[in-house]
C-alpha cells in the first residue's frame, strides 16, 4: 500500500510519527491476536499500514457498493474484511455486520462503520478539521476537489521545502496521493475521507496544540 505522508513543518518528525504509529499499532495487533474484538482489530491494521489506511479502507468499500448508496450487503462486507486482510471467521464477520447493521435491513452504511472504526478525535480536533474542510467546500455539498486541496494546502513551511530538498510541486503532489491511491483517480475528496485520513494522523499526534497549529499552517486557516 502507498504510504505517502502529510509532512506540516518537519518532514523528518512527521515520518518518525507515522514510523511509531504503523509499528505500535502492529504489534498492538500481533499481541492480541485473534482474542481482541475485531473491530479494533481492523482499527489496528489500517493504522499499522500508515496515516491513509482507514482513508484505503474506505476507498475499498466504495468500490464494492451498489448504486452509490453506501451501503454493503454481508457477502460484500465479508469480502472487503478479507480483501484489506483481516484474518476473521465468518462468524466473526457476520457479527461485526449485524452490530452495525441496526436496523436490521440486511445492509450496513459505508460512512457510518468507518466513523467507528478511526481512532476518536476531540472536538477541538474535529473543529479544525471541518474547518480546514468547509474552506476548500465552497460548494457546501461536502466534497471537495484535488484542485481546491491545491490551490489552499501549504507546504511552504516544510523543512524539506525551506533546504531546496524538494520542490514545492512535489510536496504537494505527494500529499495529494493519499486520496488518489489504489489507482482510483475520482479528482474528488468527501468529508468523510478528509476525516478517515486526519483521524489516523491524530492518532500519531499526541499534543492537541500542535495538531491544531499543524492544520492551521498548512490550510492558512
């Protein structure tokens, strides 16, 4: 899986971060082996596979559904699990179906069941995140485009930058692979995406005063 990375003014810390977060969570995940609920176990996985791994889980899922209504049957579900490569029984799966299958229709919401499966945010982090959102939404339908991403992300306070080590092109665009991975180029990024890819980014962040400086400086919020 690509594994490109947000890099806000130190490149060299925000891959020393993304290093810890992927290794801690692997061995969280070989620790527990098959005895942990198998929702966190899929939140382990995702997280020990990098800063866009519940971003490529839900990417995953999107591509299954039907009829763009987010919504997965069982037998979809199951293929998915499988696919990301969570080892899980079928009875496993089915129960992780049916606790977010609460209406019983025989389907669970896309959105609804990554919102579970991300590492909790704070509300002082969630803020800055639909804040960064809502000032590239000029739309207010809750997608933006890579374009709107270009024209406001800010790289230019990366060390990388600041030495010349690389262009600021470049910085940029490996930023905006993180929503364009598995060869899936929609141009388009959902809100619910922008959150799965900060929530593991907070998740790696431990100081709420830097993640909000970090997403301050690089939206010019």
């Amino acid at each position: 899986m690509h594994n490109s990375m947000f890099r806000p003014h130190s490149a060299t810390h925000q891959d020393c971060q993304e290093s810890d977060m992927a290794s801690k969570s692997f061995q969280e995940l070989q620790a527990a082996g098959n005895h942990a609920d198998p929702v966190q176990r899929l939140r382990l996985l995702c997280l020990s596979r990098g800063h866009n791994g519940i971003l490529a889980l839900g990417r995953l899922f999107r591509r299954m559904e039907q009829g763009g209504n987010k919504k997965l049957n069982l037998e979809k579900f199951i293929h998915g699990l499988r696919e990301i490569g969570l080892e899980v029984t079928h009875d496993e799966a089915r129960r992780i179906f049916e606790k977010f299958d609460v209406d019983g229709s025989g389907s669970v919401n896309i959105d609804e069941f990554l919102e579970h499966i991300r590492p909790p945010l704070s509300e002082a982090r969630k803020q800055v995140i639909e804040e960064a959102f809502q000032k590239m939404d000029k739309t207010g339908d809750g997608e933006i485009s890579i374009d709107d991403i270009k024209h406001v992300y800010n790289v230019k306070s990366n060390t990388r930058y600041i030495s010349g080590e690389d262009s600021e092109e470049m910085l940029l665009k490996q930023f905006l692979e993180n929503f364009e991975q598995d060869a899936i180029k929609e141009g388009m990024v959902t809100k619910e995406e922008f959150f799965n890819y900060y929530s593991a980014i907070s998740s790696s962040t431990d100081n709420d005063c830097y993640f909000n400086l970090m997403m301050r400086q690089a939206y010019k919020l």
